[in-house]
C-alpha cells in the first residue's frame, strides 16, 4: 500500500445550517487537485447527518474517511485534535470547512515545500469571498512577537500545514485565541513558520463563523488564560499588547 503525503484534515458541523453546502464546496476543489496522493478525513460534531450523507456521496472519487466525533468537547480545537489523530499522511493540512483551495496546484505546491525544505509547519498566503466565487483581500502571512493575544498576522488554521510526525494540537480549553496560541508555540518550540507566499487558501467570510459570534466576557476570559499560560515570557511590550487587548474588549 502506497504511504499517504498529505492528510487533509477538517472539522466539521451544522454551522447553523450551511455546513453542509460550504463542505461541498471545500470537496468539489479537493477534486480539482493536480497532486493525488492524500487524504480527507472528516471529523464530524453534527447533530444530524447531513455531513455523514454527504461524506458518503464523495467516498468514490475521494480518498475520504468519515469519522463521527462523539466525544470530548464540543469546539473546534477538540474536533480538528481529533480529525489530526485519525491522520495517515506525512503532512497534515488543515481545511476548515467552509474555506476551500484557492487553486488546483495547491496541494502539489504545499507537498513540495515540505519536500525541499527541512521544516516542521508552513503557512500560505490566502484570499478572502464572501459568496465562494468571487475573492477579495489578498493577505501575506507573517509572525509577530504578540500574536498569542490576538493579534493574528497569518490568519486562519486554513492556511496551515505541519508534518504530522511531533505535530502540536490545539488548546481546547480556547476557542477564540486557539489558532494564536498555536501558532506561538510552534515559534517557541521550532522557530519561524515556512511562509509560502503563493495563495493556496480562501477563507470564506459570513455570519455563521465562530469568530463572529463570541462574546467579549469570553475573549477576556481568553487573554486571562494566554497571559497566564505565557507568564515567563511577559515583558513591558507583551503587557501593554494585553492591557490594550482586555481594554478593547469592553468597547
């Protein structure tokens, strides 16, 4: 049996009606890709099955594997933990499920950056739509020193790629600031991320997003955890970054 490069990994649930529709659209791409060898794996929280039913329906032309997550934490970070768990692949690519490639080399493109460079996580440029077809706002990724508090300068899990041998998993005990505190603990542990500065990635914009429907009590709740989480490393910059953080929060 052929060994699996990549290992597309996506959390998935109702998103209040239209994960469903949005998850097509993410699988329709995935067909698209001009580098075959990977995987789907599909962790599911649904109440229903509408992502279980569409799952099937792309079993044939996808190397898909659906799983029912019915355990742990209902949130994000504990489903795209669980879905990482299930992966065979030598890279894992996060997808969430109502974001989608941006074009059909991306994944050739992501495979040989991990080919040709010795690194442990990449993450990519990326286009922003609100309708899935037209895109918008183009974004370059980049780290910066305060990015555990908000301040995200390379946007979604969307945009990552890591190898799955030592990958780190996401805080589930964060919902908000759970991509951010990814990202500074793989710049604490290995260093600056790979940037691919070609778009491989849009991130659909809409009401539905968890981002968009936080409340501020748990953003401070948030920044509360990261600044105690990161206590050892705090000097003046980092809390003045915080203090304005929790400051904004109550606007």
């Amino acid at each position: 049996m052929n060994k699996i490069d990549i290992s597309i990994c996506i959390p998935c649930y109702e998103m209040g009606g239209v994960g469903d529709k949005y998850l097509e659209d993410n699988l329709n791409k995935l067909l698209l890709q001009n580098f075959k060898n990977f995987e789907v794996i599909i962790a599911d929280q649904s109440k229903n099955d509408k992502i279980k039913l569409l799952s099937e329906k792309y079993q044939d032309q996808l190397n898909l594997k659906y799983y029912l997550n019915s355990i742990g934490k209902k949130q994000c970070a504990a489903n795209t933990n669980y879905a990482m768990e299930k992966a065979s692949g030598k890279i894992i690519k996060i997808i969430f499920q109502d974001d989608y490639l941006f074009s059909n080399d991306a994944l050739l493109n992501i495979f040989n950056t991990f080919k040709n460079n010795k690194i442990s996580w990449c993450v990519s440029s990326c286009e922003h739509s609100n309708d899935g077809i037209s895109v918008f706002r183009r974004f370059h990724p980049q780290y910066n020193d305060n990015i555990q508090f908000g301040n995200n300068t390379i946007s979604s899990p969307s945009v990552l790629a890591m190898t799955r041998k030592n990958h780190l998993k996401f805080d589930e005990e964060l919902i908000y600031l759970t991509d951010v505190d990814l990202y500074k603990r793989y710049f604490d542990r290995d260093g600056l991320p790979f940037i691919i500065n070609d778009v491989l990635v849009v991130n659909r914009l809409h009401e539905k997003q968890v981002s968009q429907l936080v409340s501020k009590s748990l953003i401070r709740s948030e920044l509360h955890y990261i600044r105690k989480k990161f206590k050892s490393q705090m000097d003046l910059k980092n809390w003045f970054i915080y203090i304005k953080r929790v400051l904004k929060s109550y606007i």
